[in-house]
C-alpha cells in the first residue's frame, strides 16, 4: 500500500507523459481536469478519458472518476489505473483529498 499520492492538475500531452512515466515508475496518479478539457493532441491525453470513459495509453490506463467517490479514486490507483477527475472549480485539494487521506490512515490503522 502507498502512502502518498502524485496529483498532477492537467492530463494534456505534458501532463499525460508526466503521468504515463511515473505510473511505470511504480507511482499512484490522479489526474484532475477541466469539466471540458482542451487537449489539442487528446489521442495522447488521459483527459480524453472524460469524454471516452477510459482511455489506454501505451499501455496505462486512465479511467474517468467521480470526485465525489474517494474510495473509487483509490482503488483505481491500487491498480495502477490514472483515476481522471473532472475538476469544475479546480477544487479538487479539498474534500477528495481528505477523503482519500482518511481511508489512507484507516487502512494504516487496521494494518493492512
């Protein structure tokens, strides 16, 4: 079990390399985006897994997420899936976060 988080704000071109290449690292990502993205290059973009539902980029996956289930988000990461988020207010630091963190300490908690 991981005990932190990479969050990249962003899943255009760069920030989906940057994601790609920290997932093959070993690295859970979350990826938080517009409501609309405006990925010019969304081919190779995890954003346009708001549109698709899930897109697979060389081999790493990235699922569309609601931001309102933290437990959905963190099992998708336990699998090594990029959890993309749409983010109307870009306030994604606030309650997903803590729900995130809690289950996160729960989980250290219970020892498991």
């Amino acid at each position: 079990m991981f005990s932190e988080i990479v969050i990249i704000k962003s899943g255009g071109d760069l920030g989906s390399a940057v994601a790609h290449r920290l997932v093959q690292s070993g690295f859970p990502v979350i990826i938080t985006e517009r409501e609309r993205p405006l990925s010019i290059r969304r081919k190779g973009s995890f954003s346009e897994a708001l549109y698709q539902g899930e897109v697979v980029i060389e081999g790493v996956v990235g699922k569309k997420a609601a931001k309102e289930n933290p437990k959905e988000v963190l099992e998708l990461c336990k699998k090594g899936i990029i959890p993309v988020i749409s983010d109307k207010g870009r306030t994604i630091s606030g309650a997903v976060l803590e729900g995130i963190s809690h289950l996160l300490n729960k989980k250290e908690r219970q020892g498991g």
